[in-house]
C-alpha cells in the first residue's frame, strides 16, 4: 500500500479516542481534530462543533466543477470502543499492524479506518479536479456511546443534502457488498408491579393473596410472541421486504446456519426458515432481566413486588408512540385491576427505511459493481441506528454500507480489516462521488 496513506492512518488509528472512558476525552478532541484538519487540507472547510458533550466534526469539500452539483453528505464515527481486555491483543490496539494480509488496531474496522477511505477517495478526487460533487462531512466522537449531537444537528441542518454515504458496516460475506436500507427501531419499557405492603407467607395467605411474580409474569406473556410472532396489535405499520430485499436471500447464509453459529435455540419450528423476516420486518419483544423474590434461597415467601425490563425491537415503517400504547394496553387488558403495575418507557428509537427504488439507491449500485465488480445486496438491518431515521426523515436517501468482515473482531480484541479491502474502500467511495454527480 502506498506509504502516504499508511502514515496518515497510522496516524489516526494511534490516537486512542475511546469515547466511553473520561480520561480519553482529549483523544477524542485530537481524532476531531484530526478529521478538521484533513479536510482542510484536502481545500475544503471543517470545524468542530459542540451540541453536547463531545464535538462534531462538520465541514464541506466543494465540487471542483463550478455552478450547481448535487450535495453528498458523509457520515463516520472517529471515536473507538474500549480496548479492553488488553491481554487478549496480540499487538498493542493503537499501533497499526500489517499481518497475513490484514491490518490489525482499534478502530481499523469500526470506524476510522474506513472512514479515513471516504476522505482519502474525497481527496484525490479533489486534487486531480475531479470531484464532481459537494462533500458535507459530518462526523462524531460518541456513536460508540450512544450520543445524540450527530441527529440532532442532522434534524436541525436545514440545508438537507441529496444523498448520504457511511461506511460503517461490513459484508456477511468476504466478496459480497451489502447495502444496509433498513433499521429496526427501539421501545424500551421498565414494569413494576407492587401487591401488597410486605412479603406473605404463603402458607397463610397462598391461594387467596396476589402474587406480583405471577401478575408479572401476566403482563409479559400478553407482549410476548405466540407462534413465533408478536399479537397483532403490536404489528401494525410493518414495511414488508421489497422484491429486492427478499431475491438477496439467496446469496446470504441459511437463518439455521446464523442461529447455530451463535450457539441460539430457535424460537419456533418456522424460526429458522423465517429468520430474516423475523429479524428485519417483523417486530420482536425480549424480557431483558427481571427481579422478584428470592430465587437464591429456599424458601415460601408470597412476593408483593416485582420488576422487570423489556425492549420491543420495531419493524421497518412502525411508529414507536403507537406500539408503545398498543404495549400498555394489552399489558393493562391481561393483568388484574387490583395490581398496582406501572409501566414507563425509558427510550426509544425510531425505525428507519429507504427506498429500494431511489435514484441513489441504483446508482450507488452501479457503483459499487464498477469498483468491486459485484453489484451489492440490499439488506436491512436488525439492530437500530438512530441515524437512519434521522435521515430518512430529512428525505436523504443514504447509502450505508462497508467492508468490515464477520472475521473483524469488531468491539473485540484484535480488530482487523483486509489489507485489500482499504483500497478497495477507496475505490468505491470515489466510484459513489463520481456517479452520484448524476443526481444534479
Ligand atoms: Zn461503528
């Protein structure tokens, strides 16, 4: 590889910009700053900008063509997860590594390395005075924690953009390239249930006092998925798989082979043959932990209170106020009047969903075909990213894709990105600015 842009990634990757851990919060100011200054030398304009607790990175690289080309927003995350357990590194995190045929460090895969491709593509583009469309480059340092600052300046940026890219994700498999167009959403409940003023013996009482466990268990068997699927109520608003998304099928791995590599039962008989439809149009609900009683100790107690924590996962095109009132009231209609249960919702995330069909969408494709020679996948994604909603809200048809494998070890000891796979980053990315010039 050409020794400029190891040097530069060198660079970028040494800094340990961990956004979870206070005493990196100046490293993730440097990898701010970094990104800043590289735009700018590559003769745009950047800044950091605060709206929360850690900065943004927001800037633009004109076009090199003068008057009216289409605007491309990019979008990375320059802070890494922690590096923890340390031992487990063959290599120390922060130093990159060529190995095998792979780069070894932190934060190569997810996501400073791939979205160093997306400016270096940017750069040379720039520099041969070729770059057919504007760049707004709008990157955080707190994706790995959560952070809000990069949707709320998405949301509040009336400027808009005509598509987005991000590198951020990976291919299930090593030479397929997938476009993510999907994400599910996020409703996150916590339920008390209190009926009594003290714990009973249940000799005494057993039979004719309530038991909170039981009301407990009541409520989360009204919200759970009877035959594989959520009730009803809880299914409405779904985007089913497009044409597009369900021919993809034939070229990803079988759902029993994904459940049994993760070592999972499968929920149902159907589950296996079902498994992307379950995971990317279809909602699903899991009780996330629950207290009550004394399960450690033997003993007979009759227990008046009880908690616990469940997330309902929403499909593609659901509204989270709607199901989350669909929730209560099917919660309400199973559990006894008598109880005192309260339910709150804690957080929640939309669910995002582009068009298969958009203009963006299909020359992304051709894009991807000409720098890789395969045209991607379309496919959804089970976990929820706030960002999509965000965009697609905006009417920002968005491109998210990537190159990190199975094999990368993301968010684990000895993180790794093919060797090849930088290059070909670079590749597409400049493949995606050149074709998407045709959007003006
Ligand atoms: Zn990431």
């Amino acid at each position: 590889m050409n020794q400029i842009w190891l040097d530069e990634l060198r660079e970028f990757i040494a800094i340990p910009s961990v956004s979870a851990d206070p005493a990196h919060l100046d490293d993730v100011r440097r990898a701010a700053e970094w990104v800043r200054d590289f735009v700018k030398r590559t003769g745009g304009e950047a800044e950091l900008l605060r709206r929360g607790e850690r900065d943004l990175v927001i800037g633009d690289i004109p076009a090199n063509a003068n008057g009216a080309a289409p605007t491309v927003l990019l979008y990375g995350h320059f802070d890494v997860q922690p590096p923890a357990p340390l031992e487990l590194w063959e290599t120390p995190p922060f130093e990159l590594v060529e190995r095998d045929g792979w780069f070894y460090a932190r934060g190569i895969a997810d996501d400073k390395g791939q979205l160093y491709t997306l400016l270096k593509a940017a750069q040379l583009l720039r520099e041969d005075g070729a770059l057919p469309v504007n760049l707004r480059i709008a990157c955080d340092g707190e994706e790995e924690i959560g952070g809000h600052s990069i949707v709320d300046f998405i949301r509040d940026d009336d400027r808009g953009a005509d598509a987005c890219i991000i590198f951020d994700g990976g291919m299930t498999r090593p030479e397929q390239p997938e476009f993510g167009i999907a994400t599910r959403g996020l409703v996150g409940f916590h339920l008390k249930v209190r009926t009594g003023e003290r714990d009973m013996h249940s000799g005494y009482y057993g039979g004719a006092a309530l038991n909170a466990i039981h009301v407990l268990m009541q409520a989360l068997s009204a919200v759970a998925a009877r035959d594989g699927l959520l009730p009803d109520e809880l299914r409405i608003g779904r985007t089913p798989l497009s044409a597009a998304e369900t021919a993809s099928l034939e070229n990803l791995p079988a759902g029993a082979e994904i459940l049994h590599e993760a070592g999972a039962t499968p929920l149902d008989p159907k589950a296996e043959d079902e498994f992307y439809d379950r995971t990317w149009a279809e909602p699903s609900m899991d009780v996330n932990g629950i207290h009550g009683g004394k399960p450690g100790l033997v003993n007979t107690t009759l227990v008046v209170e009880a908690e616990a924590r469940f997330t309902i996962r929403l499909a593609p095109g659901q509204d989270p106020a709607t199901i989350a009132a669909a929730a209560e009231k099917l919660i309400r209609q199973a559990v006894p009047e008598t109880a005192r249960v309260d339910l709150e919702v804690e957080n929640s995330a939309a669910p995002g969903v582009f068009s298969p069909d958009s203009p963006v969408i299909k020359l992304g494709m051709e894009a991807f075909e000409r720098a890789t020679g395969v045209p991607p996948l379309l496919v959804r994604v089970g976990g929820t990213l706030p960002i999509y909603p965000a965009l697609a809200e905006k009417g920002i048809p968005t491109i998210g894709t990537g190159f990190a494998l199975r094999e990368s070890n993301v968010h684990s000891p000895n993180e790794r990105l093919r060797v090849e796979d930088v290059d070909r980053a670079v590749s597409a990315a400049s493949e995606l600015y050149r074709s998407l010039a045709a959007l003006g």
